[in-house]
C-alpha cells in the first residue's frame, strides 16, 4: 500500500497535464485567438493567469487569453467596459456555432466546449478559453471590469514573477502545492472565489522550509481559516483586492470548509499510525478523485 509521501506524489504527478491534454489546451487558444485577431486590432495576444503560471488544475478550465488591443482600438477606453466585452463576444459567436457556449464573464469572454463522447468531469478535456481584452497602461494594462463598470488595472507578468520565485523558494514544491489547494477548493464547491485568492493566500502563508505536501496542506487549510476575512491585495500593486468577491457570508463558508478540511488532515495524520488505508481515503475525501488509494 502506497505511504502518505508516495501517495501526494502520485497525487501531483496526477495533477500534471498528459501530452493530449497540452495539445488540445493549445489547439483550442490559438483557435480563439485567431478568431479575435481577425476582428480586431491586436498588438500582442499571450497566455495569462493559472495556466501560463502553471498553477492551473484539472480538468482544463478558464484558460485565459489576454488580448492587447492596438491604437485603432484606443476609443474602447472611453467607454463602458462592458460595451468591449459585448464586442468580443459578437466577435467569438461569430465562430463557435450553438453547440460551444459563448457567454460574457467578470472580465472575460468564455468559451465554453461542447463534450461529445466525454463524461462531464472527464480529465482530458479542455472545457473553456478565456478572452480578456486589454489595454496597455502605465505599469502594466487595463482590463474591462462588468461588476464595477470600470477598466482595472492589473499586470500578469509580476504575478508570472512573484509565483516563480516563490516556487523557487520552496524549491519547487510550492506550484504543486497550490494545485493540490486549488483542487480542494473545487472539489468542496468554490467556497474560495475566485480561486486565484487561493493562490494568492498561499503565497503569504506557505514559508520554506518546505516539510511535506501533508503537513503543509494541513498548516495551509488552519492559517487560511484564520486569515480568510483579510484583505488580500492584488500582488502586482495595481487593481483591486483580489478577495474583493468574499462577501460575509462567503467568507463564513470558506472558513467553515478550511475548518473541516484541517479537522480531516489532522485525522488523516492519526490514521497513518494504524490503518493506512483509511489514512489514505480521507485524504481522497479533502481533495476529491485526482488522490490516489493505490
């Protein structure tokens, strides 16, 4: 029977992408890039947020696209955010018919694929592209903002930057971790949104040295319970707090979940001393099927 250490390893190999799913993720953006680029007046186009950070987990989901528009597009700022949104969605419906779904985000335009002969959550299949426009600003870019009405500030290369030398801190464990979290968080219905907050939280309150994925996803689990009502800044300086999403009540449920999931670690660390097979389904039971038993 696998140990507790064998079995997170197992676990992180398991949330590694396979070369079909790369494949797909690739063949699916440049797809809708080309589709925007054809519309509109592009400077650059680059992988953005989880995915390009590699902190993305299983199955594929919100890959972003960030699209700089270029000097014929300048007049968009001067508008209504939502009025570029609803552009590139006219854009984007025009070459996925009824059977993908287009739809509008906070900041984004989805996406979403259909899955012919794929169960709802099968692993291998790339479910959504994600389109942000932007703008290139003093410091980094302006994206469109539904919610607030306004364009917000924000810079995907400090954050590429800062989660790369915290990696490198951690001496490659703290990617992995994140994964690990992220699919908790997932796997127990969101309660942390948007999950980029949990990426953020766990670049504040995960230290080297590194000890174990068990023992920190334990001390991550009770130090976030603890800090969940914070206010956590966007990392690069520039937009809004990334835990602006987490109203009173949300941050109740997600302190309640982050409870629980302590309470099962901590469980899951007594079963090891004398039934490792239950050690090893409680750990499934905190981050879902991608935890192997065998």
């Amino acid at each position: 029977m696998l140990t507790t250490a064998q079995a997170f390893e197992k676990f992180r190999q398991n949330l590694e992408l396979s070369a079909t799913e790369s494949k797909d993720a690739q063949r699916r953006h440049e797809n809708v890039r080309a589709c925007v680029r054809a519309d509109f007046d592009i400077l650059r186009d680059f992988l953005s947020g989880s995915y390009a950070r590699h902190t993305k987990t299983k199955p594929l989901k919100d890959v972003d696209v960030l699209f700089v528009l270029g000097d014929k597009e300048r007049w968009r700022r001067d508008k209504a955010p939502i009025d570029t949104l609803r552009a590139f969605e006219v854009c984007l419906k025009k070459s996925y018919t009824d059977k993908d779904h287009v739809c509008i985000g906070r900041r984004s335009v989805s996406v979403e694929f259909e899955k012919p002969n794929y169960a709802d959550d099968h692993p291998g299949k790339v479910l959504s592209i994600d389109a942000v426009p932007a703008l290139e600003c003093k410091g980094g870019y302006e994206i469109p903002d539904k919610n607030t009405g306004t364009w917000i500030k924000t810079n995907p290369d400090t954050h590429a930057a800062q989660a790369t030398a915290k990696n490198k801190a951690l001496d490659g464990n703290w990617i992995p971790l994140v994964k690990m979290v992220r699919g908790w968080n997932r796997a127990a219905g969101k309660p942390i949104q948007p999950s980029f907050l949990v990426e953020v939280m766990a670049e504040g309150l995960v230290d080297a040295p590194f000890s174990s994925y068990a023992n920190e996803a334990r001390n991550f689990f009770a130090s976030a319970a603890a800090r969940i009502g914070d206010v956590w800044p966007d990392p690069a300086g520039l937009g809004p707090p990334v835990s602006d999403q987490m109203t009173k009540e949300l941050v109740e449920k997600a302190r309640t979940a982050l409870r629980e999931a302590e309470r099962l670690a901590t469980l899951a660390f007594r079963y090891e001393q004398s039934n490792q097979g239950e050690a090893l389904r409680t750990w499934r039971q905190i981050f879902g099927p991608y935890f192997p038993l065998s």
